[in-house]
C-alpha cells in the first residue's frame, strides 16, 4: 500500500508540479495550548531561515470569517461552534479544501485547527496526496489541564468598536485583531486594546462554559487521533506550560520539524 502510494505521489507530482515541494506541519494540542501563537512564531521563523513563507491555515479563522460573513456555512454551523460543538468532518474539510486550493499555499502550510478527528486526518491525507504531497510532521504541544485554564480563562481580543466605520462599503475599515492576556500579555491599560483604544473583550469560545466543554470534546476525541499519527510514525510531543516561554517552545519545534524534514 505504501509502495502504491508513493508511486501515485510521484505521478501526482507531474501533474501538480507547482506544489512538488510543497511541506506541511501539522501543530495539535489542546484549546489554550498555544498552537495559534506558537504557529505564527513558526512561520516566521521558517520564514526567516529559508527566505519563502510557509502560511498557517487556522481552522478557527476560516469558520469565524464564514460567520462574519453571513455565508450559508456560517447561518448553518455558526451556532454549533460558538457553543464549542464539533462541525461535521466533511463540512469544514470543504472549508479547508477550497483554502488549500490557493496559490499561496502551493509551498505548503502550517496546519493550525486542523484535523480534530481521525476522519479529518483521512480526509487531509488523501486531498494531499492528490497533489503529491503529504504531511511532513505532526507535533502535539503538550499542557496540563491546569495550565490551559489558566490561559483560556484570561484571553481578551481587541472588540474594534473604536475603529471608524468606513463611508465606501467597497472599501471596508481594517480590522485590529490585536489580542492580549490578563497575566502573560496585559494591555497597557486594563480592559483597553494598545493598538486602537477599543474595549477588551471574552471570545465567545473562551467563556467559562464552553471552555470547559471544549477541554471536554477535546479530551474525548483527542485519544484517537494521536493514536492515529502515532502509528503512522509522525508525531512528536513537545512540552509546553506556564514557565516556559512561546521563544522556547517555539525553538523546540522548529527544531523537532528540522530533524524530520
């Protein structure tokens, strides 16, 4: 089987030979393990030492701006996941499939999000191989529960309410996006976004609630799927809590994705 894989990847290669190079990552670990700020630390240190960028595709972002947008995928699932609920496999790997699609991410990507369920990694590793690619190396950050409540629990993002409405609606107002945390990253002035002077606000995702909920789906589906990687030989622990640093845990896996790559 892995005979015929890799000769069907070669083939693939002629065909898609503009992603003949292309690397994936895979980062995994719990809500509020850090893989969203420890993937942007990634790509730009990727970026760094080989001079091409490697984007991050975050699952997250993709179904957030669905629901901005008012899409039927958003009117759909949006609720499911504000709740923290689990979207179907085959509707977000839609989301994930139409992104990948685009000429940026021909080099490749950090997957960020992505996949949550052993269907989902199934799914990703067929897609790629269409192309003649595959998933270079998957590494989990790994907290204690303790610690990730810590983090979820003092999480703020910029609201944007201070940001003048832009008059041409072809020509929307950009967007601050700056998020802070209570105890690792606090704002200048509490509850006040540095960039802008727009209040701090809880993400629907991270009230106490849907934390707890999230940990709890996470955990209950999680096993699977590390196991799934596990036994495919691509996965790699890299501890990650309070009294470390994003720049150390960043630097371990760079460096775990460079003895493989």
């Amino acid at each position: 089987m892995n005979l015929l894989r890799e000769i069907w990847m070669r083939v693939a290669q002629l065909f898609y030979w503009k992603r003949r190079n292309a690397r994936f990552f895979v980062i995994l670990g719990a809500p509020g393990s850090g893989k969203g700020t420890i993937s942007k630390l990634l790509a730009k240190s990727i970026e760094a030492l080989e001079g091409m960028p490697l984007p991050r595709l975050v699952t997250g972002d993709l179904v957030r701006r669905e629901i901005e947008e008012g899409t039927a995928f958003g009117l759909k699932w949006g609720p499911m996941s504000k709740a923290g609920g689990i979207i179907p496999d085959r509707e977000i790997m839609k989301l994930v499939k139409r992104e990948l699609k685009k000429p940026e991410y021909f080099n490749g990507a950090i997957l960020d999000g992505i996949p949550r369920t052993v269907g989902q990694a199934r799914m990703i590793r067929r897609m790629l191989m269409w192309w003649g690619n595959r998933i270079n190396r998957v590494v989990l950050l790994d907290a204690t529960e303790e610690d990730l409540l810590v983090r979820l629990g003092g999480r703020r993002i910029c609201s944007g309410k201070n940001i003048p409405v832009s008059a041409d609606p072809a020509k929307p107002a950009s967007k601050c996006g700056r998020d802070f945390h209570v105890l690792f990253s606090p704002p200048k002035v509490e509850g006040v976004c540095d960039g802008c002077g727009s209040p701090l606000v809880i993400r629907d995702d991270d009230a106490p609630k849907v934390v707890k909920e999230r940990l709890r789906i996470y955990n209950e589906i999680s096993g699977k799927l590390l196991r799934f990687y596990e036994l495919s030989g691509l996965l790699t622990r890299v501890i990650t809590n309070n009294t470390k640093s994003v720049e150390e845990v960043t630097r371990d896996v760079l460096f775990t994705i460079e003895q493989f790559d």
